[in-house]
C-alpha cells in the first residue's frame, strides 16, 4: 500500500518460520503487515542508507503492539 493509496489495510493472520504469530502482550491472532529500512548513523553519513537491510513488521489489530522480524 502506498502513501496516496486508497486501499484500507486488513488486519490477517501471519505466519513466520512455519509458526503461527501471537501477539506478545495480548495474544490475538491478527496483524497488519509493513516493512521498513533499517539505517545507521554510518550508513546515514556516507550516504549508504540503500545496502543496510530492511525489516518487516506486523502490528497488532487489538492492542497495536509492534512485532519486529528482520529480513
């Protein structure tokens, strides 16, 4: 989904490393899904930012906790 997208995200269950994700602090079972680059300040400064990695994340539909996983 884009920054200018008309699509309303929905909240599915997710699976990473063949089990099922449960939600740390409340334990439900649904999550929406993002990615984001990962930066450091020494990649920042010699303008590197594109060969640091990414992760993705999910949050939590109930209590919008966020779950790391980096790819």
């Amino acid at each position: 989904m884009g920054l200018f997208s008309s699509e309303v995200p929905t909240a599915q269950p997710v699976q990473r490393g063949g089990v099922d994700l449960k939600c740390d602090h409340c334990g439900h079972d649904r999550f929406y899904q993002g990615e984001a680059q990962l930066h450091t300040l020494t990649g920042t400064l010699f303008g590197l930012e594109a060969f640091e990695g990414s992760a993705d994340y999910y949050t939590c539909e109930r209590c919008r906790r966020m779950h790391w996983f980096q790819q």
